[in-house]
C-alpha cells in the first residue's frame, strides 16, 4: 500500500512521486491510502492525475477509495472529478 503524505504540495511533491514511481515499478496492483492527507494543492492533483493516468499506460491496477475530502475537494475544484476521481475510485 502507498501512503500519500499529509502535505501533497509543491514542497512535497518531489519525494511523494520518487516513492511512487518505485512502487508502481515494483507492484502490479497500486494501493493508495490518503487517510493523512490534510494539504494538496494544484502541483498535488497534477501528480495525482499523472499517477492515476501512468498506473493505467502499463497495465496496472490501481485501488483507492478516495476518503480524503481534502483531496475531493481540491479535485472537484479544479474541474478534474472526471480525470482523476470518477475514473479511479470508488468513492
């Protein structure tokens, strides 16, 4: 299971998608857990869409069920349920 951090910012996002990248190359399935997420900003919901898009270009199954308002929030507000929500949870 990948764990995203508490601040999923610009500040942050660097060593969030250096982890993930390594767990995406190592897993066939993809579990996020954003129970501590607290922050995200808009450099955040773009390294979430990427994810969400690069785990489906190399036929990998990705399971997260978004519990995080913070992150519905910060997705719907930049118009991107469809990309980022809609296509990859259940939520």
């Amino acid at each position: 299971m990948f764990t995203l951090p508490e601040q999923l910012t610009i500040a942050y996002v660097d060593d969030c998608k250096t982890s993930l990248l390594a767990e995406i190359q190592h897993q066939d399935i993809i579990e996020f857990d954003d129970s501590n997420v607290q922050c995200i900003d808009t450099v955040g919901v773009q390294l979430l869409l990427a994810s969400v898009n690069y785990i489906k270009s190399q036929n990998k199954q990705l399971i997260w069920q978004c519990q995080s308002q913070v992150i519905k929030a910060g997705v719907k507000q930049l118009g991107l349920n469809d990309a980022v929500l809609n296509q990859s949870l259940s939520s």
